[in-house]
C-alpha cells in the first residue's frame, strides 16, 4: 500500500523557520494529489497547501499565502511545505494526504495519510 510519513516538526521561536517533509512509499509522487493538513488543539482541520498530480498546481490557505511553500523533489519521492515566518497561530498538528483525484480540494477526502508531524511555535 501506499506510505506517507510526514516529519520535520519541532519547537520554533515566531519569525522562525521549518521544513516539512512527506515521503511517500509504494508509489510515485506524480501519481497523486498530494494535500498538507493541520490541525489545532481545540480548532478544526484545515487544509494547508496541496499540489496537484493533474498539472502540478499549487494552492495555499490565505492564513499561510506568502510564508509557506509547497514543493517536491522526484528523486527522493518526498513532498516539502517550507513554511517561514511562522507564527505562535501556525501551531499545531501537520498531516501529509494523498488522493487518485488529479486535482486539488479542501473538503474531498483523501485516501492515503501519513501520520502527522507536531509544529510548535513560540510568542
């Protein structure tokens, strides 16, 4: 089946930065939709940034346009979310999903999830 493992979280002062990585097992990443969720003690799950398998589009949540950036590097089958800027509201739970719909959306549900990376920023 196909494995995603999310890592590169930890403990960051605000204005600081981080790199978020999803490897992903048992397929290509261009095969799939890939999605960066999060989540927040007490708040819903929001999606983050995606990239699509269609055409390689990008989207972002207005709360993080401007200080993350979603990429991949083929090579090593791994997606990032460099994420700089970051502030004490960014903390939370990151996920990594992927999906066989070759374009990107919030709300659809995706098939495959990694287990989820912890972010934490301080004021």
């Amino acid at each position: 089946d196909v494995q995603l493992q999310a890592s590169g979280g930890g403990l960051v002062q605000a204005g600081g930065s981080l790199r978020l990585s999803c490897a992903v097992s048992g397929a290509s990443i261009d095969d799939y939709t890939i999605i960066w969720f999060r989540q927040a003690p007490g708040k819903e799950r929001e999606g983050v940034s995606c990239i699509s398998s269609s055409d390689g589009k990008i989207y972002y949540a207005d709360s993080v346009k401007g200080r993350f950036t979603i990429s991949s590097e083929h090579a090593k089958n791994t997606v990032y979310l460099h994420m700089n800027g970051l502030k004490p509201e960014d903390t939370a739970d990151y996920y990594c999903a992927a999906g066989w719909y070759a374009i990107c959306s919030w709300s659809r549900a995706y098939e495959y999830w990694g287990q989820g990376t912890l972010v934490t920023v301080s004021s």
